[in-house]
C-alpha cells in the first residue's frame, strides 16, 4: 500500500499539469491500494473549492468518484462518506468532515450560525452554546 498526498489527488482531479497529471493516473492505475488520509481528503477538498472554484456539490463529486476507485483505502471511509453526503447537500466540506468525525458526541456546537441550520436541514444536531448567567 502506498500513500498519497494533496498534490497528486488535485492533478489527478484537475489535470492542469499535463506530466504531473499522466503521473498520477499511472500511479493509480499500477497500484494495488492507495491510502487517503482524510485530512489529504480534506485539504483537497479546500484546495478545489479555494484554488480552483469548484462548487461544494462538483468538489463532493470529484472526492466521491476519487473514494470509489476500486483501489483506494481512505481513513475513516464512513465518516469521509458522511461528509460527503452532507457536502452534496451544500454544507462545507470541512464542516461536514467535522461533524462526522463527532456524531457519537451527539451534539455539535457552534458559533457558525450557517451551519447550525443546516444542521437542522440535515438531521444532525448542531447548536450554540448557551450563554450563562445572562
């Protein structure tokens, strides 16, 4: 197994880099399993969004086509498919790696008041914290 970084995953997705992008579509293709990291997953998924301009719904596209490879390994392949249903819903990839990452918490706090209704939209509990003593 081998592992790759942010970089090879962008020119693989991207192929802006005609020789780094056949490079790494060999390395995929001649290699038995690759692992992703998720927070590789993650940066990835910011540097599309960020670098790139893909919307939240192409950049959870291009990561889910990427995690169905048949010969990719990603850490936390559940909460990494989580998120990525909720990134299709349009919430923040980022925020919804987050708050797969805590579902066993139950609730997840916040001052992000986006994402504390699309948590409702969503079905996951995400609120602020309360203030005390007011």
């Amino acid at each position: 197994m081998i592992a790759v970084d942010t970089n090879v995953l962008v020119r693989l997705i991207v192929a802006d880099d005609e020789g780094q992008g056949k490079r790494a579509a060999e390395l995929f293709a001649r290699t038995a399993q690759v692992f992703i990291a998720k927070t590789v997953v993650l940066e990835t998924a910011w540097v599309l969004q960020s670098a790139y301009g893909f919307a939240r719904h192409d950049v959870a596209g291009a990561l889910r086509r990427l995690a169905g490879l048949s010969n990719v390994v990603l850490e936390d392949a559940e909460q990494v498919a989580f998120a990525l249903d909720l990134a299709s819903c349009d919430v923040d990839f980022a925020d919804a790696l987050h708050v797969a990452a805590c579902r066993e918490a139950g609730t997840f706090y916040t001052f992000d008041r986006r994402l504390i209704r699309q948590g409702d939209a969503v079905g996951i509990t995400v609120t602020e914290p309360e203030e005390i003593g007011a």
